[in-house]
C-alpha cells in the first residue's frame, strides 16, 4: 500500500494533492458547479462523455466554465452498458479533450447502476492496450480490483453503496480488503451522502474520493461542498494520526498509578 503520509498521490503521470473528485451532473447551473469545484478543493472533474455537450453550436458548453486549463478532466463512459460501448466513447473522449485518462464504466444492471465485471475487465484491458490510464468503477470486489490492478489500471475505483442514493459505507469490511491487497490508488466512488460518509471512507485508507450527487443534491450544494472537503480532510488526518483501540470496558483517562500525593 502506498504511504499514507505522502502528501499527494499519482494516477499514472498525474500528480494530485486535492482527495477530493467531483462530478459534473445535476446542477443548477455550469457556474454553480464551477463554484462547488472551487470550494471543495478538487482538481479533478469527472465529465460524463455521453451526456455533456462539446458543440458550441448546439448552446453553451460545460468545459467553457470548468475549464481544462484549471481543473484535469477525467471523462467518463457513463451510459455505457457493452465493453464495446465503453471503449468506442472512451475513444472519442481522447480526441475531443486530448486526454488519455478515462473514468471507465460499464454498467450491468439499470435500476442499481451498478457495474458488469467482466465487461469491465474487458473494456479495460483493451483501452490499457490503446493506450489509455484507465481508472476503472467497479463493484467492491477485491478479486476483481486485485485483476484490474494486474492488468495495469493506476487506480481502482470501488463503489460505497449504488450511484447517487447517498446510503453511505455499505460494506467498510470489502473497502478494507480491497485497500490492503492492491498497491494502487483505491478511489472510493458512488454512494456518499454527507460529509460522516466521506470522512469514514477517509479513515479506512481511501486514497481519495470521487462524488456528485451528494454535492449537487444538497439543499445548499456549496456549502455541502465545503463540508465534504473538510471531511475528506479530517478523515485522512485521523486515518495518519492511528486511533486508538476500541475497549469493551471503561479506561479512565487520568489514570492513578500509586504515586499521586494529596
């Protein structure tokens, strides 16, 4: 596992110091957006390939706010439900944003969103061979991360609970295995639904954390941003600092060892 005091972390050739990824769906507007992105801290945007317009033409265009000068772009293959699919739209991400980073999705089931495996590890090795730094969503399978991390993904992003139901850690116990037995990034992705959610991610040894829906569904979007990079924040402070063990009975905090004098 990679060193939880180093104060940033790679994903291929990128260097990050920001824990924090946030998405690009679901807002009130691109300037909103753009302003959840300032205040969380993030560096990375993840745009939805599928569902963002790049043509000036057709109105205005997400990427003329959150620029790709400021931020580092991670697009998606969101929507996508064949290996096929996936490596056709990651393809065209490549030539329309000059990136050879992609967030890979292939999704098995529409009503939980949540991903088919073997399309994935699929997708993946042949866009590994094209050439990209593929960062892959996938369920919270350690054999699988420990597959895609073999075949040559940077970073592997499990999921916490469905897409966008904001149910929190679901299974800490799967999350803890996966962050022990890769070398790699694990990005926990899907499923945080406040700033507790990401501050226990945090604390399990997340390298980091990827949300939109938790942000973007807020009644007050940017002031839950602030909360969730705050959280993100303590959360890798408590999980560097070591807490202490859990006790079934009661320790007293000023304890008396037979040499204090009234």
């Amino acid at each position: 596992m990679s060193n939880p005091h180093e104060p940033s972390f790679n994903i291929g050739r990128f260097e990050f110091k920001s824990r924090l990824i946030i998405g690009t769906g679901k807002y009130e507007s691109f300037e909103q957006n753009l302003e959840c992105a300032e205040v969380s801290g993030a560096e990375m945007i993840t745009v939805a390939l599928r569902r963002v317009n790049f043509d000036a033409s057709k109105g205005p265009r997400l990427l003329d706010v959150i620029s790709p000068e400021r931020f580092t772009i991670l697009p998606n293959t969101a929507g996508c439900y064949t290996a096929d699919d996936a490596v056709t739209t990651a393809q065209m991400g490549r030539e329309l944003l000059d990136t050879e980073l992609v967030k890979l999705e292939v999704i098995g089931d529409e009503r939980t969103l949540f991903p088919d495996v073997p399309a994935t590890l699929e997708a993946a090795k042949r866009l590994i061979d094209d050439g990209f730094i593929v960062l892959p969503y996938i369920t919270d399978d350690p054999v699988a991360c420990q597959r895609l991390e073999a075949m040559g993904c940077p970073a592997v992003m499990p999921l916490a609970a469905p897409i966008g139901s904001g149910m929190g850690i679901r299974n800490p116990a799967n999350l803890r295995i996966i962050m022990e037995t890769v070398e790699v990034p694990v990005i926990v992705d899907a499923g945080v639904g406040t700033a507790s959610d990401a501050a226990f991610a945090m604390e399990l040894g997340a390298t980091a954390l990827l949300m939109n829906t938790a942000i973007a569904h807020a009644k007050d979007p940017v002031k839950m941003a602030g909360a969730m990079r705050q959280g993100v924040e303590a959360g890798r402070a408590a999980y560097e600092a070591g807490r202490m063990p859990k006790r079934l009975y009661a320790s007293a905090s000023s304890p008396l060892d037979g040499t204090a004098s009234f």
